[in-house]
C-alpha cells in the first residue's frame, strides 16, 4: 500500500466511523519512505460538514508508532487540550492528556475507538 492509498483508506474510515462529517488527511510533517518505516508517523485528520465548510472543533491528531512488533496508534483532538486521548494498541485505553492517568472514556468515545480498530486493520492489513 502506498501513502496516497493509506491517505484515502484512512479518510473513508473517519467518514464512516465519524458521521455525518467528511474528512481530509495530511500528514503533520515529513511522510517516512515507505509504510513500513511508519514507525512514528503523525497525520491531521480534517473534518468538514457536508457543506465543504471547515470544523476545525472536530479535528483529530493521529500518532503511529510501533513498539518492538507492536503497532500502536495515538489519537487526540487538536482544538481541546483537557479532552482525553485515546491510545489504541491491543486494546482502547483513555488518558488525560495532561497526567497520562487512565480515566473513562468519554460519551462520544466509541466512534473514535471504531476508526483506531479500522486504522490498525487497514495498517497491519488484517
């Protein structure tokens, strides 16, 4: 799979699991040379109505990263520093993002541990 390919997979994912916006994804910064060197990897996930007008509110930050065989995804609201963070390895697990500290996860939680399941799928290509 290819970075265009993960891109448009990854996007079709937040439409579906994040409805009823539609989404855009970029990479934060440099994207590595191959999907496997997506090692540590951060991408912006960009929300819009279906008016095309931009909400920034719903943005999301997603970070992967494996460790050792494990892959690991980190996801967190951009616009919202007290919201939780979800990390997502072998299971979802919320964190305050401030302290690290595992609390509940939030009442619009399952959405987005939907799209890190989808995510880690469509990477490990299971």
């Amino acid at each position: 799979m290819d970075f265009d390919t993960l891109l448009v997979d990854v996007a079709k994912a937040a439409d579906l699991c994040l409805k009823p916006y539609r989404h855009a994804l970029r990479f934060s910064g440099e994207p590595p040379s191959s999907i496997g060197d997506c090692s540590d990897c951060s991408l912006l996930i960009e929300a819009r109505d279906a008016g095309g007008e931009r909400h920034q509110d719903r943005d999301l930050e997603l970070e992967i990263y494996r460790s050792g065989a494990d892959l690991n995804l980190m996801l967190s609201r951009l616009a919202d520093d007290e919201a939780p963070m979800l990390w997502h390895g072998a299971h979802p697990v919320w964190m305050q993002p401030a302290s690290g500290e595992r609390c509940e996860r939030p009442a619009d939680g399952a959405p987005l541990e939907a799209l890190c399941r989808r995510i880690r799928a469509l990477i490990s290509g299971d």
